[in-house]
C-alpha cells in the first residue's frame, strides 16, 4: 500500500488510499483518505495482545501540517476492534499509530511544530494558534512540553556569571488571616543568572529581589559549579553582594561600569536642578543655557568634537558664578571618572590608577557639592569591586541584553499573568542563540 503520495505525506504506520479535491468552497487544499498500514495497530492498548474480531469500521479527521503549503483534509477509516482477552479491562479499541494517538484531533508533528515556533521561532502563543489552525491552550500545553524537552535541567559551568534584576509587573499581595499581615503573592522583580563567558544564555530566573531568592538559586547547584564560578558581576545592588558574599564567597565581584557613569550623570542632572531652582526660582526651561546643555552635559568628552565641546566650557563660564561653575565642576568630576574607567582592559599600572582616582577624589572634596560628595562616597564605597573591573574588564552587558529581549518578549506577549509562564518563555527566547536556532543560514 505505500506509494509516492504516502511517502510525500509522511504519517508513520498510515497510506493514501486516495486524494480528492475539495468542493466545499471551505478547505483550501485536497482530502487526503487514509487507511491504516501496521499491523500493530490491532494490538490491544491495555494488554498488547492482537485483536482478531471487528466491531465496526470509524472515520476520523486528524489535524495536520500544511503539505506543500497547503493544508490537507485527513479522513482516517479506520477499524474499531474487540478484544477478547477475558482478564483486559478493556472491551473495544480504536486503530491508532504514533502520530496519531487514540481519541487525539491533532497529529503529534502538528503539536511540537506549534510549540517549537513558541520555543525557538519566537512566536507568541496567539501568531503560532493562528498559523496552524489550533487554540491557544493547545499551543501552551505543547509548547510547555517542548521547552521541558529542550531546556537542560541543570546548566552548565560557567566561569564568569552576570546577575541582574528586570521589572516583572505589578506586585501583589495577600492577606495571611492567622498573623493579620499582608504576605507578597507576586513580586514585581525577577532576578536572572546569566552565562558571560559562555554561550549559554540565561541560565535560570527566580521571584523577588532578595538575599534569600538569590542564595535559594545558587544553593540549588552542586558545589562542584558553584566552585567553578570565579568572577561575578553586578550592578551597584547591597542585594547581590550579600547574596554572593554567602554563597560564593570565592568569587571576585565586579561592578558593571555602566551604572558608574550613570551615577556621575545622575549627579550633574541633580546639580544642574538644583542650583537652577535657586538662582532662577523654577525649573529649567528653553532658552536657560543650561537647560539646553543638559544633553550635551551628560556625554563623554572622549565623544565629542571640539566644535560642540568648547562652546560648552564657554557657555558655562559665561552663566552667573554660582550657577555655571558648580556645573562645571560636576562636569569636570564626572570626566574625573570617566578617565578612571577608561584604564579597564588595558593593563593599568597601579600608580596611574591611584593617580586618577586621587585626582577625581580632590575635584570631589574641592567643589564643596554635596551631590559630587556622595558621589565620592558610592565610589569608595564599592572601589574593591571597581578595581576589579579596572583589572579584568569584564561587564554585565550580556545581562542587560538579556533583560532587554525578556522586556521585548513580554511587550509582544501583552503581558504575562502566571510568572512561571513568563520564566519559561524568556527563558526559551533568550536561549534560542545556544540552541541554534538563530543562525540565518
């Protein structure tokens, strides 16, 4: 029974009797007829022993993939046999193959191929339900089964990890009758594991920005990984340094230089505010040169051409005394730090290091800002981790993409209800590059 046409089709343990065109006007593609071709099928589902008497003959109509781009109609006639097995529980059973299980409207190719558009084609569940004809649970529930079947239970090794924090939602929160308090139910942070030396991707998530969340992950994995981590690298969070200092307290921590320099901008910004309100009595405004520098204030001198960065020294010094050269100092403190973080990935000398963050501390302490002051502190604060950064030149950017790929997953989604769902679905997305399935070729 199996021709060029049962080939084509593909359905293990099944032949095309037949194929005939559609003529309702409804069905894009032919009828496909089908009959059953293993023998095995007779076999009893509960007992396995081969059925030898016919009830009566069953016609089914199993969804399956377009063929050819089109999408077939399956008509499946099919036997319903007894079995005569006096000790089986059961009496009558339906032919059924692989692909295609007893009381199932969908073939099992047809599932997995909806749920791995949702794991690796980055699809939502809706586009995929709407591209294969199928309801949107069907779609969860299969690519739920897919992901538990290509996600690794355990991650590998890394050497270098990255931990960071992306907003969720909303909180929530429940009221525990028995002490009268009110208990988070959903936080509104997950905090993810990232691989920075490897190509792993992200390598779990966990609810809530604690201490406890953060230990609770890293203690789930053996101490045989947990000694393989050696530098660890965080944004300027108490959180995570604590959480690291208890559970690797081998690993070097490293600040990610990109929430330095946001500090030092943040500072000029509160400067600037804050002295425009007290010289001009109101905010900033169009046609206030300072407003108008507020851009321009916050980039890198080492970005800017000399036509955009001396009329700016030159419009500061022009603005009265009290309002242009605090913002100048800002200014000159926040390239104080810059030159500072300039120095990773290049083998600094520890005089030069010393020097620069000398001359940075001065410009601190001579401006008499208390914003520039705080500033100073945050730096002295945390300078073992800078150092590090200095030293190695490792970042967290590859956490930042990876929190921008979850923010991108949850907009296309319009938001996620169950945050389970959430974790295994961003989980998927920004895996997909180590599974390969993101290369174009």
């Amino acid at each position: 029974m199996v021709n060029d046409t049962t080939l084509l089709l593909g359905l293990d343990g099944l032949a095309v009797t037949k194929v005939v065109a559609a003529d309702d006007g409804v069905q894009d593609g032919p009828v496909v007829h089908l009959a059953t071709a293993d023998e095995r099928a007779r076999c009893c589902p509960e007992c396995g022993v081969v059925a030898v008497r016919m009830k009566e003959w069953v016609i089914t109509r199993p969804r399956d993939l377009p063929v050819a781009g089109r999408r077939c109609a399956l008509r499946w006639r099919k036997r319903r046999w007894y079995c005569d097995q006096a000790s089986c529980p059961r009496q009558t059973f339906t032919e059924q193959v692989p692909q295609i299980p007893a009381r199932s409207r969908l073939t099992r190719r047809l599932r997995r191929a909806s749920g791995a558009a949702v794991a690796d084609g980055g699809r939502t569940v809706l586009q995929s339900a709407r591209d294969h004809g199928v309801s949107w649970p069907v779609v969860s529930a299969a690519f739920t089964e897919h992901a538990r079947r290509v996600l690794p239970a355990q991650p590998a090794p890394v050497a270098v990890l990255g931990i960071d924090e992306v907003r969720r939602g909303r909180p929530r929160w429940v009221l525990e009758e028995a002490t009268g308090t009110w208990a988070t139910a959903v936080d509104r942070w997950h905090v993810g594991f990232v691989d920075l030396s490897g190509g792993q991707g992200l390598l779990g998530q966990v609810e809530g920005r604690t201490i406890a969340a953060v230990t609770g992950w890293l203690g789930q994995r053996e101490a045989s990984w947990r000694a393989r981590v050696s530098f660890v690298a965080i944004d300027m969070c108490t959180i995570f340094k604590a959480a690291i200092r208890t559970a690797l307290p081998h690993a070097v921590l490293v600040v990610d230089h990109f929430h330095i320099v946001q500090l030092a901008n943040q500072a000029i910004t509160e400067v600037r505010r804050r002295l425009t309100m007290q010289v001009r009595g109101r905010r900033g405004r169009k046609g206030n040169r300072e407003w108008e520098l507020r851009n321009r204030l916050t980039r890198s001198a080492a970005r800017m051409h000399a036509r955009q960065l001396d009329p700016m020294v030159d419009d500061l010094q022009a603005l009265p005394a009290r309002l242009g050269a605090p913002i100048l100092a800002a200014w000159n403190a926040k390239e104080d730090l810059l030159d500072l973080l300039a120095l990773a990935r290049t083998h600094p000398d520890r005089h030069v290091i010393a020097d620069r963050l000398f001359r940075f501390y001065d410009r601190c302490a001579s401006s008499g800002l208390p914003e520039l002051e705080r500033l100073a502190t945050s730096i002295e604060t945390w300078w073992v981790e800078i150092l590090a950064f200095l030293r190695t030149g490792i970042t967290n950017a590859g956490s930042e993409g990876t929190n921008r790929v979850i923010k991108t997953t949850a907009r296309d989604a319009y938001g996620f209800r169950n945050p389970e769902n959430q974790r295994l679905r961003t989980r998927c997305t920004t895996t997909r590059r180590s599974r390969g399935h993101l290369n174009p070729a």
